[in-house]
C-alpha cells in the first residue's frame, strides 16, 4: 500500500502540476501576509495577534475549497477552478472547526505546555507530558481531516475529527509514514519556495492516502474473516493500478505521445 500510495500521490500531483502551483501561489500570498503582519507588533500586541487569527481563519476556509480540488485530482478528475468555488460553502462548517484545533493546538504548544512545565511541581511535568503526547496524536491525525470530510461528506465537523482519531489509530503505521511523508514534503515545499508540492500538494496526498485506506475498509466488509495484517493489496488496488497506468519518463514528458 505504501509504495502504491507514493506512486499516485506523484503522479496525481504531476498531472495536476499547473493547478496545484497556482493554488499554493495563494497559500504563499498569505504567508507573507503572515510575515508582514509582525510589522503590527509596532502598534501592540493586540493588532499582531488580530492580524494572524484573520490569516489563519482566512486560511483554514481556502483549504477547505481547495480540498474540493485535491477530491477531484483524487478521483481523476480535472475541473479545477469549479472544485474550489464549489468547495467554500460545501467545507465551510468543517473549515470553521479546523480553524478552532489550529488555535487549540497553537495555544496549546505556545501556552499551556510551558505553563505546566514551570509550575506544579512534579504534578505540572506529569501534566505537560500528557499534554504533549495529545498534541502529537493530533499532528498525526488530523492529516485526514480535510481527506475524510470528502470522502464521508455526510458527517458533521466533530464526528468527521472523531473519525481522524479513529483511522490514526487503526491504522497507526501507516499514519506514522504517512507524517513521515508529510515531513519531506514540508523539506521539498521549502526548497521550491512553496510552490511544490506545497499546502495543496499535501492536502492532495491526504485525499490519496484515505482514498486508499477506504478501499481497505471496503474489502474487510466484504471479507470480514480476512486476516487484516496479511491483506492482499493486489486485489484491493487493481482498479486504482489501472487507473494509474504503468508510467515512463517519456509519457510523464510528452503524455499526448
């Protein structure tokens, strides 16, 4: 599964190429946005604080029609720019909730933690540890937020994160490499200024990756005595190893050829 999910995360990025640049030309707009709003720290805390919650909220409902994309590239399917204004008011709710764990986590990681750890003791270490641990279960779950609220589109914002927790933990190696994956994808967005593979070419191989582990969950119904550790991938993955197609550097180059 891990070597098939590579293969088509390229893949659906490299023939959605010219979209997903131009959608995190976006992403990157609002990061120097985000840059720029340090400048405010001259006028207080409060206009700094205001500006980056405005960003962040701004960015949590523009990955929500963007994932309407990533859905679409999914699925073999190429219209980009009616996906993404499709997708504002189809994820708005779920945008609004993961704007809610971003400042959750934020605080979180910025606040609290340090609160616990230099008071209480004993009690306060115990306390940050645990803390700790809850905000590195949600950096490994929520990957699948956007991906599931797609694939599931008739659950609510917060059965839709109880499910993030849920696929994470059945599914804890896979979520492991797959926060691996996002890691060096984070390492390649950096290097090519953001523009591949980007925020959308993350959210993208999210869509893949739970595109994936659907199938999975499908096959088990259908076969519910199968032994889950020794799944014959082969079989569960034909369709999607079709749709993909063998490819050559050659047809990646000139695909009309």
């Amino acid at each position: 599964m891990k070597g098939f999910f590579i293969k088509k995360a390229f893949f659906d990025g490299w023939d959605n190429l010219i979209g997903m640049v131009l959608l995190n030309l976006v992403y990157l707009a609002l990061f120097f946005l985000a840059l720029y709003s340090f400048s405010l720290t001259s006028f207080g805390v409060l206009p700094f604080v205001a500006g980056m919650v405005a960003l962040l909220f701004v960015y949590s409902v523009f990955s929500g029609a963007v994932s309407n994309v990533a859905y679409a590239y999914s699925d073999y399917r190429r219209d980009t720019w009616s996906d993404l204004k499709a997708g504002f008011s189809r994820y708005f709710r779920h945008a609004l909730l993961r704007f809610a764990v971003y400042i959750f986590q934020i605080v979180l990681a910025l606040f609290v933690i340090p609160f616990y750890m230099r008071n209480f003791g004993l009690a306060g270490t115990i306390i940050s540890v645990i803390l700790i641990w809850l905000e590195i279960f949600s950096l490994i779950a929520m990957p699948y937020y956007w991906a599931l609220s797609s694939h599931l589109p008739g659950d609510r914002p917060l059965k839709t994160l109880k499910k993030c927790f849920i696929v994470m933990g059945d599914n804890m190696g896979f979520s492991i490499f797959f926060l691996l994956y996002n890691i060096v994808c984070v390492a390649l967005t950096v290097f090519t200024v953001g523009l591949v593979p980007g925020v959308c070419g993350m959210n993208l191989a999210s869509h893949d990756a739970v595109r994936l582990i659907m199938l999975k969950y499908d096959y088990l119904e259908e076969h519910p005595e199968a032994d889950r550790r020794h799944l014959p991938w082969a079989d569960i993955l034909y369709d999607e190893e079709d749709k993909v197609g063998p490819r050559s550097f050659k047809n990646m180059i000139f695909p009309w050829k």
